[in-house]
C-alpha cells in the first residue's frame, strides 16, 4: 500500500486534513465488523481516505451480539502462552500479535473511554462488560454532533455503573451474602470488582463541576441509565436512590434547566 502518511502514525492528521485532501490516498473498507473499523481507523490515522461499504443495514452487528453475554476481547496470560493458544496457526500469527499485543488492545480500548478489567480466569473484559455501551453511546454521540455541528468530547466519568463479577449474570446467579450485604448498604456496597453507586456519584460529580466550567451554553449528553440518574441526582441535589422510582424510557431525551440561572 503507497500510504503517504506513516502507517505506523499513532495520532490522526491535525485537523481532519486527510479527509479533505484530495491527494490522499483512497481506500475501500469491505464489512464494517470489529476487522473492518480497526483496518479503516487504523488507515485514516495514517492519512487515508476511507469508506467503509457494509451490506447490512448497520454496522458491527455480530459485535454487538458478542457483547450480549459479556465480551471477552484479550487474555492476560503471558505473551508466549497467549501466542501457543493458536495452535497450528501460531507461527503465522504470532508477528501480528507481537506487533499489537493484549495490552495494545486495552490501550486501545482505553482511548475509546473503555477502561478494562482482568477476570477470575485471567480473561479481559471491558468495564462495562458489555460491547454494546461501548458502541452505542459513541455512535450516537457522533451522530448527534455531526447533525448539531458541535464538537464531540467523550469522557470515561459517564460510563454506566460498574458491576464487576455482577456484570451479565442474572440475579438467581449470585450468591445470596453478596445481595445481603448489597441490600444492607445500597450506595456503599461495591459487587466484586466493580463500584459502589457513591463511586459512580462521585465521578458524576467531578464531570458536573468541570462541565460547569465550560463557555458552551448548550451541552447534550450521551451516557446510560445509570450515570443519566446520577447526574439528575446531582443536579436535582437528591439522593441516587430517589431517582430509580422515576420513569426514563429507552431512548429518552431529558433537558435540564437551571431555572436558578434565569431569575
Ligand atoms: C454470540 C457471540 C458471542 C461472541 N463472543 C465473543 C467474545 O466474547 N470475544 C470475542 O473476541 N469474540 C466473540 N465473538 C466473535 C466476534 O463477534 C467475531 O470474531 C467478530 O465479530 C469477527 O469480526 P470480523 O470483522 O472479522 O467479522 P464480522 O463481525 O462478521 O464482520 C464482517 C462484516 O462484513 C460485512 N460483509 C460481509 N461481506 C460483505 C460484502 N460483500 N459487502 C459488504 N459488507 C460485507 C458483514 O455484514 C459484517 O458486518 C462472538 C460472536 C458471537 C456471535
């Protein structure tokens, strides 16, 4: 590939200036699943432009699918053990996975505001468990502030509670002392590996005071369930749990006014 830009460049062009220029090399991404948006996000990084055709009706839906039951996206364990876990296939593949290892993928992950976690069995799951939020929320970000033509910030302080070992497990599944202790001590009580609904507060409201910061007037946020009531707790000055009588549909779109600002 005749690349003009590094391929091996690790920020994208200033400026989004590969998109606009037309001299850049142009490149034809088939099938928007995980391979195809890592090939056309590590290509347009490198100063191409890209188009991604997909013939279904919208991107990365087996992904999606993967994340229903808890995606499992790396493993832990030690580079040569992880490489062996090939079989066969192990001697082909292992230049590709010494040039971009588990941990480049949880790096990765990371600047998409997806922290990870190691689980009992040494296998890595993104923090929210799922691969739906992880998507989900970005792509409707991004839809929002290309239609606004407003600038896009996402921030990891607005991801969803996380339940650790709770995460994808149904509520007959866990052991009957770990729901005790939880009923006994609602905000405080963190599952196993995850946080407490004072830790997902607390984030809540750092992001609040910064955001409070900012010169834009208007501001939209994209975030789930959980962090939408911890902010309205927030800003409503109420306790988190007040806010699970109230009803959120699916989907909605909540405006805050600050009524004290207009006097
Ligand atoms: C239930 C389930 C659970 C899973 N759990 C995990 C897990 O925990 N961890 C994990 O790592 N993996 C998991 N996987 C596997 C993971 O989802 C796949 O490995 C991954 O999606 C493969 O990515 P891909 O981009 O190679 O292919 P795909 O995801 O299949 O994407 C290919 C894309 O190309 C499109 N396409 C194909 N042909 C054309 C064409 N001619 N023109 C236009 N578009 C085309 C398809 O519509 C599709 O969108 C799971 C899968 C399932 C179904």
């Amino acid at each position: 590939m005749n690349l003009r830009h590094s391929a091996h460049r690790k920020t994208p062009p200033k400026g989004g200036s590969s998109i606009s220029d037309a001299e850049a090399p142009f490149c034809a991404v088939i099938g928007a699943g995980p391979a195809g948006l890592f090939a056309a996000d590590a290509l347009a990084r490198a100063g191409a432009r890209v188009v991604i055709y997909e013939h279904k009706a919208s991107p990365a839906r087996k992904f999606l699918m993967a994340g229903r039951g808890g995606l499992n996206i790396t493993h832990s364990e030690g580079l040569e053990r992880f490489i062996s876990r090939y079989g066969a296939a192990a001697a082909r593949i292992a230049p590709y996975i010494r040039a971009w290892p588990p941990q480049a993928l949880r790096d990765f992950c990371a600047e998409l505001g997806e922290t990870t976690f190691v689980g009992s069995s040494g296998r890595v799951f993104p923090a929210s468990f799922k691969a739906s939020p992880l998507l989900r929320a970005k792509r409707l970000g991004e839809y929002l502030a290309q239609k606004n033509r407003c600038e896009l910030r996402s921030d990891a302080r607005l991801m969803e509670k996380h339940f650790g070992a709770w995460e994808g497990r149904a509520w007959d599944d866990i052991t009957r002392s770990e729901i005790d202790a939880w009923a006994a001590d609602v905000s405080g009580y963190a599952p196993p590996g995850g946080e407490s609904a004072q830790q997902l507060m607390q984030r809540v409201q750092i992001f609040l005071r910064d955001v409070a910061q900012l010169p834009q007037q208007n501001i939209a946020l994209v975030a789930h369930g959980g962090s939408i009531r911890a902010l309205l707790a927030q800003i409503g000055n109420v306790p988190l749990a007040e806010t699970l009588s109230w009803e959120m549909g699916y989907g909605a779109v909540i405006g805050v006014r600050n009524l004290s600002a207009q006097k």
